[in-house]
C-alpha cells in the first residue's frame, strides 16, 4: 500500500471514530491557574480538538492547587498523581490508560519526568528547551530512540505555515546549498521586573530564576526558537562551534541568583558549514513577538518576518521573487496548509494554531504506530528529540562560552 493510502487510513481510524475515542493526555505540570504553558497555551489548544481528552496527571506538587486542577477540568481525582512515577503505575495499569503525555512544567523540571515517561513508553509532547543541560538531553534522546518513543518538542515557529514552506522549498533543489544565515527575535514582556501578584509575575520568574529555567534566559528560550527555524529552512546541520555574547540591557547581571540574559547574540557555525548571527531579546521596547530569519543560499535567499502576521520571500537567482503571506496574497501550496494546521485566512502568527499542529502531528505518528505503518507516509511535522537536543546544544555552548570568543 502507498504512502498516501496508509496517511488516509490514519486519518480515518483517528478521526472517523474507528478509534472510537479521542487520544487521552496527562499532562505534567500546568496545574496553577496563573501558569503561562498550561492553561493559557496548552490546555485550551486541545480542549478545542475533539480527538484529544485531557484525562488527568501530575499537575502541581501542592495537594490543593492539584485538586483545583480536577475540579477546574472537570476529571476523577484519582487520576490526579503526587509523582510521575505513581502516574505512569497507575496510567499503564488502566485499560483507559493515557496515549500521550504533556509536558508544561519549567524547563529544569523536564529531563526527569521526560525520562521516566520515555522508560514507560508513553510519547509525549515537551515545552521547549527540551533540558536545561546535554547530558539529560542526550540520556532522554537514547531511551526515548530504545524504547521507540515519539517526542514531540514545542518549537511552534518552525510549525507555523511559513516554517514548513520555507523547508519545502529549501529541499527543492533549486536554491542549492546553505550558505548563511541571520536571525533576529524580539519580544518586550521583560523589559520591566513585573511585581509579585501581579498578571505575568509567575512566568517572568520561570524564565529569570536558575531553579527554574536552568543557566539562562532569553538563550534558553527565544535563541533556540531561530535555531531550530533555521535549521530546519536551512537543509539541518548540527552546531559545531559559536562565539556568545549574553548580557542584560536591564541590569539584570548585576542581581545575584537569576538567569541574567535579556539580550543574547551569537554567531554560529554548523557542521555543514553554514555560518552565521542569532539576536534574541526579551526586553526589546515596543516589540510583542517580532521574529526575522534570512537565509543565503549559492542561487538565492529565503527571508522569513513576522510578528502580528507572517510574510516569506522566496528569492532564487534568475526568477521574480516569490513573496507568501499568512493572510493571503499568493495562495500557500495546499501541503503546507495541510500541514500546518492553519485555517486560510488566519493570522499566520496565531499561536494557538501552531500547538493545535503540533498535537496533531504527533497524535497522527502515534495512530500510525497503532496500525504498524511507515511513518513514512505521515504528512505534518513535529520537531523531535534530536531538534530538541541541538537547542540544548546551542544553550549550554552559549552560556560557558559566553564572551570567551569562539568555542567549538
């Protein structure tokens, strides 16, 4: 049977009901109300997918903000667990067990909980960064490749219509080979310290405290993002050597005990020699989500920007420029709108649209192997594990190196 035959049996077992239920999903963390990841992102994303059910999990390590979760979701609170590991006994235990974990705790908490669901064999999707150092991330890669489980990690800018369009056309051929690169990344929700109470405390301390997100800030979370949109539109590559400048426009360096970095440039080189600059910075005045990615190519450039909405130019020497927009002008191929989840006509930079893709792809994979297919024959992408470890990568080469020049 070809590929296009096994994708459209996934599609009917899943979602004409063959599967007769929805993929059930714990999720591990998100139980405070006032967290980001959970439910402001993650939670409302696959309430609004009838083939997802949020079925329980390990939510918070305090007994009332768990309970509130259950009531809050509306499930049993026996499947609301202390641990993962008292999770995993009792999911694996049930005939209603869970399909698929959801990963929202902060950054420092994933590589054990990733770890222990990977041993279990229950895929998952994983917050980005993946770890906060290599060695868990490299440990989580090998179990998870052993035991053959997916990981989906959450790099919703390389998911977006354009990201998969500039993959698309990247793999053509025609622009040949990856040459350089520049990307730029700019948000403003740290430019001030955000008062304790107030809206936006909690998810500014998971990004500044070490606890919590590991050595670094806007590195961890913002320069992994371009990395990961870069590879993936620049034909892969892992990273081979960077020279990091990581500094704070707030004076955050100056404060004892948090993860300083508001503002992170570094030069990168991969393996296939491609070279070039990511500019991350969460303190940036006036900018909300602005992301800018230009890459060269021997025959031509792809040049991403976006920020209320996404806009990619196509430049390939000897033919006119080919420029895609979210919200229209020419139409995108329908595989990229297959594949992205994204409704025409919509905001390209709908963040909502890229989680609800990159569940999706993975719920998809994971009916595949239900049915013993090739996963060749599935149709949206889901950055995995080995994606995941290169941002850990670039992180913990970016803070030690950090103004040391180059570091290999």
């Amino acid at each position: 049977m070809g590929k296009d035959e096994d994708y459209a049996r996934v599609q009917k077992f899943w979602k004409s009901g063959n599967l007769g239920r929805p993929l059930r999903v714990v999720a591990i963390g998100g139980g405070d109300p006032g967290a980001f990841f959970g439910p402001a992102a993650w939670f409302p994303a696959l309430k609004a997918l009838t083939m997802f059910e949020l079925v329980g999990g390990n939510v918070s390590r305090h007994p009332e903000v768990a309970s509130e979760f259950a009531e809050r979701y509306f499930l049993d609170n026996d499947r609301i667990y202390p641990t993962t590991e008292k999770l995993i006994e009792a999911e694996k235990n049930r005939k209603d067990g869970a399909d698929i974990a959801l990963i929202v705790t902060p950054t420092a908490y994933h590589a054990r909980d990733a770890i222990l669901l990977a041993q279990a064999g229950i895929p998952m999707i994983c917050e980005k960064p993946m770890t906060h150092e290599p060695e868990s991330a490299r440990e989580l890669v090998n179990v998870a490749y052993k035991n053959g489980v997916r990981i989906a990690v959450a790099y919703t800018q390389s998911t977006s219509p354009m990201g998969i369009l500039a993959t698309e056309k990247s793999l053509e051929g025609e622009l040949g080979p990856w040459k350089r690169f520049a990307g730029q990344y700019f948000q403003g929700w740290m430019e001030t310290d955000i008062p304790e109470g107030k809206g936006g405390y909690r998810q500014q301390m998971s990004r500044l405290l070490p606890e919590n997100t590991g050595a670094s800030n806007v590195t961890a979370d913002l320069t992994t993002h371009l990395l990961d949109f870069i590879r993936q539109g620049g034909q892969g590559g892992e990273v081979a050597a960077v020279d990091a400048h990581l500094s704070s426009s707030r004076g955050r360096d100056k404060k004892p005990g948090i993860a300083s970095d508001d503002s992170s440039i570094v030069y990168v080189k991969f393996t296939n020699g491609a070279e070039g600059v990511l500019h991350a910075d969460n303190a940036w005045p006036n900018r909300r989500n602005y992301m800018r990615a230009d890459m060269s190519f021997e025959r031509g450039s792809i040049l991403y920007e976006g920020e209320i909405s996404d806009e990619l130019a196509i430049e390939i020497s000897g033919k006119p420029t080919q420029t895609f927009h979210s919200n229209g002008n020419e139409p995108l191929p329908d595989s990229v709108r297959r594949q992205s989840f994204m409704p025409s006509g919509h905001e390209g930079s709908a963040y909502d649209y890229k989680l609800k893709a990159i569940a999706v792809a993975l719920g998809e994979a994971v009916v595949a192997d239900l049915l013993k297919l090739d996963p060749a024959c599935l149709k949206r992408p889901y950055r995995t594990a080995f994606d995941g470890l290169m941002g850990v990568q670039l992180v913990t080469l970016a803070v030690e190196g950090n103004g040391k020049g180059l570091v290999e």
